[in-house]
C-alpha cells in the first residue's frame, strides 16, 4: 500500500495500482452501476491531456521531460494499455470531475514510473499541478464528450451507408413482385414489394444526411474555458495553442467556441445529436416491425417474405425458428429512446453555469452510438442481405384480395365501387367477378382498369385516352 493524502485527508491506496486518492474515493462513492466510462471518452480525455502537457511545455509552463512523460503517458492509454486503471462507475456525481481524476492520476503515476520515480511520488509529477495545468473538468469533459461522439458518429454513418445499399438492393431484386398494401392492418392498394423496400431505404438515406449534418454542431471546443468559460487561471496562448493541437491529434475539425460560457454550461447540443439517434432507432424499430409482420407465420401469417435462418426458436416447439435479429433490432431501438429520454432530462437539469449531469449525458450518448452502429451491421448483414421473397404467396393473397376495387373508383364512383366491394366479400368471389356481375363497365375495361401493376404507378388506371 501506498499513502496519500487529499483535502480530506489520507488514505491507503494499493501500491500496483496506477489511480490515486480521488479515483478510490470516487470507487467508493459511486457504486451504481456495473457501466463503467466509456473507454472511448477516456481516450477522447487522455487526447486532451497530452496536447495540454505539450502546449505547455511549449510556453514555459511546464518542464520537458514531465511534459514528454505525460505525452508518452498519454499515448500508451490511447492505445489501450492501462484499460483496467479505468474504474470509476460511468453514473457519478460532480460533473465529469472523478473521471477526469481518474485520467490525471493514471497519467501522473505512470509519467512518474517513466521518470524513474515511484508511484505516488507527486513531486515529480502532480494529477493537478501538472497533468491538469490550465485546465478544469468543465472545459475538458464536455470537450472530450463532444470528440468522442465525432469518432463515433463515422462508423455509424458508414454502417447506415451499408445498410441503405441493401436495401436499395433488395428494392431492385424485388421490383417485379407484386403484393397487396396495407394500412392500418387493412388491405389497401397493390404495391410491389421492392416500393415497400425503397422506402425503407428512403429513411435510412435521411438518416445518414442527418447524422452528417450534426457532426458540424460537435466541432465547438471549449478548451481554456477552465470553470465556467471566463478562462480565469489559462494562460491566453495557451487557449489558441491547445485547440489547435487537440484538432491535430483528434483529426477533425474542432474549433474553438467564441462563446465558452455557453459551451460549457449547455448541454443541448448532446439533446440534439441524441434526437437524430432517435429518429434513426424510430426508423430501424419501424422497418423490423414491418419485416416481422411481413415474414410471419410460416404457414398461417402473412409469409410474403422470409428471413434467413439465425438459430433455433424454441425450447419447446420443435421446427419453430423466429425473427430474432428484427426482434433485437426493436429492443435496440426502445434502448436507444428511453436513453434519448434521460439525456433530455439532464440537459435541462443544468443549473447556471455548469451542468453537473454530464457523465449521464456522456454514457447514454456513447452507449446510443455504439448500439446502433452494431445494430445497423447484424441488421444488414444478418438479416436484409438474406431477406427472400416468396413471389407465389404474395400473388394468391392479392388475387384473394378486393384491394383493386379502388382503381374503379374514378370510372363509376365510390358508392358504386362500395357495392363491388361488399358484393365481392359476402360472396366471396373476386372484385372482377362482382363488376362483371353488378355490369358497372363492359368485360374490356374492367380488365383494363383492375390491371393490378397500372395500381402501383400514378395516374388513373385504365383510362381511356
């Protein structure tokens, strides 16, 4: 064990461990959850951490060789070495600051190792004196949170670009299959199937325009704001040259807040990147109800497509085999909702000049983007590229239909069309049999009229010209 010592006084802190005092504080305060921080927001953290050691090298404040040993500190954190120094719950208390801690005291004790010294040994290098030099919890979390979620969204919009190519493919493979629509649970119109398919392909494209569209609000750095985005302890060269530097490393276009106060003490901007999260989630969670619909039976539902295979259904029911990646898909989705829910909470729980709600932000924001960038991959790789349809059971459904009754509304009227409908479902036989037996047209135009692709184009059908 080592000792040492906070302004709360002293503790014991085991001598393998690289944290110190405030992260085991923090471990004993916050046992919440089994979530720990996101490692990719502890990586966005320790980015930060080694352009402000060089920044401030660089300007006298701080000596080389501990600037260099927090840099190389810094770089083996953000390659994954050090991972299990990370320990704190991802639900805390105080805004961010027991990770930020917990970044200053890995990279101090570690800087300290490099130097040739011992853990705990913070005359050679402080968490607070060094590694957190011109810096405060609220500029730097935010900041990171905001980095973080810009590294996340690329691989989102590239799994959304995958899955809209499906998609897009499935709707040219299945262009000549016609089927019966349906709104409200009701059969409406004829519709090809590869229509019902461009439009889901239509609302992943929008997706992906949206998700590019709002990385732009995420490039507003605060870096130098320190408390509340006066600047009050940051050397002024300090604030151009560590926002420069963090760009560099970052490798995106981060660019320093006109309005610091604003960027540390308001949170809306997350709200609004987890409002587009959600408008995808809605889209996904739409699009796999509809393929469970679709899918369902396979002898006594609908069964106009089928779903590849992934695993055996039942426990009980042998041959049983269900709709397990759509049913993910939706669990993904209501996640990604109620997590769109609390950020919302929090970030209009902020009180003056800083949000002390932002580890809650920054969890169900990370979590979202990470879920639904694997959701999108198994969705498209393990369900829509396999989807098959079933063109035979697609046709009998539309031939046992009356959906093509609407076609002759604008040759003999509704009322006229409603009694070809109720003809042809007390009797049971078809819309074309009971216009023929009603005598509303002559045999030709009927045929012309309930030609059943015309329905699925605009225009009238069989109008005469």
């Amino acid at each position: 064990m080592r000792l040492e010592k906070d302004l709360l006084g002293e503790r014991e802190v085991p001598a393998s461990v690289y944290y110190g005092i405030h992260t085991l504080r923090a471990l004993e305060n916050f046992p919440l959850s089994d979530y720990k921080v996101s490692y990719t927001l502890i990586k966005a953290i320790t980015l930060i951490k080694k352009a402000a050691a060089e920044v401030n090298a660089e300007l006298g404040h701080l000596a080389k060789d501990k600037a260099q040993s927090i840099a190389v500190a810094a770089d083996e954190v953000i390659n994954g070495k050090w991972r299990d120094q990370f320990v704190i719950d991802a639900l805390q208390g105080g805004a961010g600051t027991s990770t930020n801690m917990n970044v200053n005291e890995v990279l101090a004790n570690r800087a300290i190792e490099l130097l040739g010294g011992q853990r705990g040994d913070y005359d050679l290098v402080h968490p607070l004196n060094h590694v957190n030099m011109h810096q405060s919890t609220n500029d730097v979390y935010p900041t990171a949170l905001r980095i973080a979620a810009i590294w996340l969204l690329k691989p989102l919009s590239e799994g959304c670009a995958a899955l809209q190519a499906s998609l897009q493919a499935k709707e040219a493979e299945f262009a000549g299959v016609i089927k019966v629509g349906r709104t409200e649970m009701q059969d409406a119109v004829p519709v090809m199937l590869g229509q019902e398919f461009s439009a889901y392909a239509g609302a992943v494209a929008r997706d992906r325009w949206r998700l590019h569209k709002v990385e732009e609000r995420l490039r507003q750095a605060a870096l130098g704001g320190t408390a509340i985005g006066t600047g009050l302890n940051a050397d002024k060269k300090y604030i151009f040259m560590v926002n420069d530097r963090v760009r560099q490393y970052a490798g995106i276009g981060l660019a320093r807040a006109e309005n610091m106060i604003d960027v540390i003490q308001n949170a809306d901007v997350f709200v609004e990147v987890s409002g587009l999260l959600k408008a995808l989630a809605v889209n996904l969670g739409k699009c796999a109800h509809d393929l469970r619909l679709l899918s369902s039976g396979p002898r006594a539902g609908l069964g106009e497509i089928r779903l590849p295979e992934r695993q055996a259904g039942s426990s009980i029911m042998p041959g049983k085999v269900n709709p397990i990646i759509p049913e993910a898909i939706n669990q993904v989705a209501f996640h990604v909702m109620a997590s769109d829910m609390a950020i919302a909470m929090a970030a209009q729980s902020g009180q003056l000049e800083l949000n002390p709600f932002m580890p809650l932000i920054a969890h169900h924001l990370l979590e979202s983007l990470t879920v639904l960038t694997n959701a999108v991959t198994v969705f498209n790789e393990f369900c829509i590229q396999g989807i098959t349809a079933d063109a035979q059971r697609c046709q009998a459904l539309l031939e046992g239909s009356q959906v093509s009754v609407t076609a002759l509304v604008p040759h003999i009227g509704y009322d006229l069309a409603s009694k070809v409908a109720r003809r042809a479902l007390e009797t049971g036989v078809t819309v074309r049999q009971a216009a023929l037996e009603l005598a509303v047209l002559p045999e030709p135009r009927i045929d012309a009229i309930l030609d059943p692709r015309a329905m699925t184009r605009p225009g009238i059908a069989g109008a005469q010209k």
